[in-house]
C-alpha cells in the first residue's frame, strides 16, 4: 500500500471516500458546499487538518483525517483522529493498521503526548481494531453542539464585528 497526502489531484477520491464512511456510519454525505470547505480547509497553506489516502494497486481504498488540539494537562499538544476508513472490501488485510501506525507516527513527529479518536457505540469492529491495538475505552462522555445550536444560544455574537471569525450566515 501507498499513502500519499490529499491534494487537488486526488481530491475527488478522498470525497469519494468520505461518502462512503458517511453511507457505512449512516449519516447524510457532505453536500456540495461542504465539500468545497473540505477543500479550502485542507488543502490551504495553512490547513485546518491533514488527510492522506491509502492506495492498493493505485486504487484509493483508505483514508484519515486528524488535527492537533491541545492537552492542557500533559501540556502537549494531541493528535485527533477525525476519521479513519477503509473501504469494505478492503477490511481484514492489514490496510486499517498501516493507517492507524502512519496516524501514530506522525502523532509522535509532532510531538504529540497522545492520540485520540471517538467510535460510534454500535461499531464493533471498529471498538475490537482499536483496543487490539492498544487503545482503552475511556470513561468520559462525548458530547456535541450543532452550528444551529451555538447560533441560538449567543445570538449576540452571531453577527458581532468585535469577532472577526463569528458565526455569521454566510459561512454556514
């Protein structure tokens, strides 16, 4: 297998991808202007993430999507894994690990004290994959506010020019 950076070349089966982790966990697709974030976010010169795709015999069959945030108690930044995929009849080659050990070392090459990631509760291969692979199911609560959601709840800030990045319509 190859793993190669996502660029504009190879855009369209990264989105390809994506769709299909959306069909497999069940949620709507992005449409077509969130696939043009996806690319202004990733590819820019100052990404918001990184994404490489996994290729066998020049078929893209695998992809991840992670980004830094920060742990303020090991105070050391933290590799998210946003998403880790691999198409179906691609599972069970060693495809997933090679992902998930390219997702580890660029963790620890960006020094990173950790690396984490969330799986949907009904997914247990995904559950089985990753605590075979070392990593513990944590006791914490995962939770979530839609764009919708923090809109209503500070509308104050919604159109503020105090917040250059606010919430604002245009950027929905």
């Amino acid at each position: 297998m190859t793993i190669e950076r996502v660029v504009e070349s190879n855009f369209d089966d990264f989105i390809g991808l994506v769709e299909a982790l959306a069909q497999y966990e069940r949620l709507d697709p992005p449409d077509d202007v969130a696939k043009q974030r996806l690319m202004r976010d990733g590819l820019s010169s100052t990404p918001l993430f990184e994404a490489y795709l996994g290729r066998m015999n020049g078929k893209a069959v695998s992809y991840c999507v992670y980004f830094t945030t920060y742990s303020s108690f090991l105070a050391m930044p933290t590799l998210y894994l946003e998403d880790l995929f691999v198409l179906e009849t691609h599972r069970r080659g060693g495809i997933g690990l090679e992902m998930f050990e390219f997702c580890m070392k660029k963790a620890v090459e960006k020094g990173c004290g950790r690396m984490e990631w969330c799986v949907l509760d009904w997914n247990e291969p995904a559950i089985r994959f990753y605590e075979k692979n070392g990593a513990r199911r944590l006791g914490w609560v995962f939770y979530r506010l839609t764009r919708e959601e923090m809109k209503r709840r500070v509308p104050r800030w919604v159109h503020s020019t105090r917040f250059p990045n606010s919430l604002t319509d245009t950027e929905t």
